[in-house]
C-alpha cells in the first residue's frame, strides 16, 4: 500500500512539474518578440515547408471536403505566402518563383477549378478569377521576364474587367446565383496590380467599382455586406471572416477609403472577451448570431478564422500593435510545434490553418506603403492572460506554498 502511494504522488509530481513546465514555455511564447510590420516570423521558411509536405500528402484534397473552396485555398495561400516571403527576404526569391509557380499550375488544372462554372462572367466567377488573378501578377512583381505569363495576366485583367464594366452591381457571382463583396475585392485588387506593374488600363473600371461599393455598404455597420444576390441587395450584413480579407486587400485597391474601411472595421469588431483579447467578433458589437462553415464554431462571439486573417489586415494597414497582439496569443493558444524543418499549429491537425498563418504572417502590400498610423490597444491587455498561467503553474504547488509560507512542512500520513 505505501508503495503504491508513494508511486501515486511521484505521478502527481511528474503532472505537476508537465503543467508548470507547459505554463513556463507559454509564457514564453507569449512575450517573445513578434516581428514588425515590414518583417515577418523566422520560422515562415519552416511553416511552409510544413504546408507544402501537407499538400504533397493531398491536404488539399481533404480540405475540400471541409468547405467548398478547401482545396483552391490550401494552394493559394500557399503560392502567395511564398511572394509575401521574398518581397521582405530577397534571399527566397528563386525558391519563391519555383513553389508558387507550382501553387498556380495547381489553381489553373481541371482539379482546381472543379467547383467553379465555366460560364460565369468572368469564367469560372469571380473567387476563382480573382485569387487566381492575384496569384499569378504576384508571381509576376517578383519576375516578369516571361512574356507568355505577362499575356496571360493581362488578357485575365481584362476577362475580369470587362465583367465588372458589363455588370450593374460591382459584387459578381462566384457560383451561379452567389454573390459575395469579398471576391470581388481580392478581382479588383488584382486590376489594381497590373496597373502598378504595367500599363495602366483598369483605372477607370477601379473607380467605377469604388463608386459603386460605397452605395452598397451595409447600412448598420457602414462597410461591405458579407453577402448579396446576383443584383447586388444585400441579403448578410457585414460579418468579419469576410471583413478581414477585404481589409488585407482594400489598401491595393485605394488606401483613402481602405483608411477609413479599416477604422470601422476595428470599432465594430474587435473585442475583448472576459477582459481576454484582443480578438475579432463574427458579428459587430450588439449583433449575436452563429458559426457558420467561414467563420468556424464562435467562442464567446469571437470568430478563430477572422482573427488569425485578422492579423494580416493589420499588418497592411500599419497597425503594429493589433499584428502584434494577435501574433503573440497565436503563439500561445496555437499549440505550436516547431522542428528543424518544420512549425506547424494545432499540431498540424488542420494545414489549412496554417495556409492561413502563414499568409497573414508574411502579408504585405504589394501596390504600395502601408499607413504609418497607430490605433493601439489597451495597454494592460497581456495581463490577463498571464495571471491565468501564474495560477495555472503554481496551483500544482499549492499546498507546499502555503506550508512553506506558514513556517510547516506539509503533513504526511504515516
């Protein structure tokens, strides 16, 4: 029996010393410096090497059969974060012309545009057409000696704005009888850098569409509904799993109104729950509603997707401390795992997570500068979260720390 027992409290023992340890390394994590706007994370080279072996073991093929466009975005994001990486590290630009090449070659295949409708306007509608645009004049800012692609681009640029010109409401369909602002935003943007790269021929049809979208905003919130029908009433007011990919790529498109997007975007959205944060509500602030297949199950109204893409739009859109705040809690609440070749989140049990962490992580303007304003945060919003590891860390101890400040040693029973 005494052995048994004493067994008993060497396992506790070995909890105990696991818990704080954990608590120890989290706190870590947590107060590690995040990189700044104009930087990125020294472990992006790991974290798409994580991506890209998780694709080569058809990731992206079980992503699909998470959400509709599963296996579109595991390979966007991909191909993009490897550009986001080489404009802030030269170093990567070869390897970066090679992967997302290869991204593209897998957006373009019959398999990548599987879900999407040939006869849509522009073809295969506007998610497809819009990230696939953006991805291949991404690769083109880095390398734009292949005059075959340099064509491709521009003939594209001009399949999408022609449909914009054609269309009387600046949201077109990405399926056939669907309508989401957000696609078109990432069609426009991509107008947007083929101007900046080469001739300037879709001025026109950006400011007709700007135009156009500041009629339409949502009349509760003031910024782009997260859905609408095919003639462009709103059927969804502005949600933000939408909100902060539109606010990744409104700065390409016009950085005035991008500015001012942005501002009620942070007023409406962000949160922080229980005094934890800072964190991106689903839904603006006194609007409740439920998770859905974009936004993932809501803990407390605050949506996980929204928030890690939240980091992205901040780092556009010059706002260093939100970046940073969002950087750190992902450090961690993400769970993350690093090896010499690899960093992966969650344990690497959803790569399509990572997708999304490493292109917010590595997100950059590719059109221009991002804004040198600082909104800021509250100034105390890490406490929270450390007094919760503290007591965390030291309640295994409990006992032997209140009889060490009492002047007793625990009691045993003989």
């Amino acid at each position: 029996m005494g052995r048994l027992q004493r067994s008993a409290r060497w396992g506790l023992r070995i909890v105990g010393i696991a818990v704080t340890v954990a608590c120890v390394v989290g706190m870590g994590r947590f107060l590690w410096p995040q990189p700044g706007i104009d930087d990125q994370p020294e472990s992006t080279e790991r974290q798409l090497a994580f991506v890209r072996n998780a694709l080569d073991d058809g990731a992206d093929v079980a992503a699909q059969g998470q959400f509709p466009e599963g296996h579109f975005f595991l390979n966007a994001l991909y191909g993009i974060s490897w550009v986001q990486a080489a404009h802030t590290d030269p170093s990567l630009h070869d390897e970066a012309l090679r992967e997302s090449r290869w991204a593209l070659d897998r957006l373009v295949s019959a398999e990548g545009r599987a879900v999407f409708s040939p006869t849509l306007q522009p073809a295969y509608g506007a998610f497809w057409a819009g990230w696939t645009n953006w991805l291949r004049g991404a690769i083109l800012s880095l390398d734009a000696s292949d005059s075959a692609e340099v064509e491709r681009f521009s003939a594209h640029s001009a399949e999408i704005a022609q449909a914009f010109a054609a269309s009387e409401t600046p949201f077109l369909q990405a399926y056939r009888g669907q309508a989401w602002p957000v696609d078109s935003t990432v069609a426009v943007a991509s107008l947007r850098l083929h101007d900046q790269l080469f001739d300037d021929k879709f001025g026109a049809v950006t400011a007709r569409w700007l135009g156009a979208v500041q009629s339409r905003l949502d009349p509760a919130t003031g910024l782009m509904p997260h859905e609408v029908s095919p003639d462009g009433s709103q059927l969804d007011g502005a949600r933000a799993t939408s909100q902060s990919v539109i606010h990744r790529f409104l700065p390409e498109i016009d950085p005035a109104f991008a500015r001012s997007q942005y501002a009620l975007y942070r007023e409406q959205y962000l949160a922080y729950p229980g005094g934890f944060g800072p964190a991106l509500r689903e839904y603006p602030k006194g609007a409740d509603g439920v998770g859905d297949v974009d936004s993932g199950p809501l803990v407390a109204g605050i949506s996980l997707s929204a928030t890690v893409v939240g980091l992205g739009a901040a780092r556009v859109n010059g706002d260093s401390e939100l970046a940073t705040a969002i950087g750190a809690e992902g450090e961690l609440l993400g769970l993350p795992v690093g090896l010499p070749g690899s960093k992966r989140y969650a344990f690497g049990l959803v790569p399509i997570g990572d997708a999304f962490v490493v292109w917010s992580s590595t997100a950059r303007l590719l059109t221009g500068e991002p804004p040198v304003d600082e909104v800021g945060l509250r100034w105390w919003w890490r406490a929270p979260w450390l007094i919760v590891l503290v007591l965390i860390a030291v309640a295994p101890w409990t006992r032997r720390l209140v009889a060490a400040l009492g002047g007793d040693a625990p009691r045993q029973r003989p």
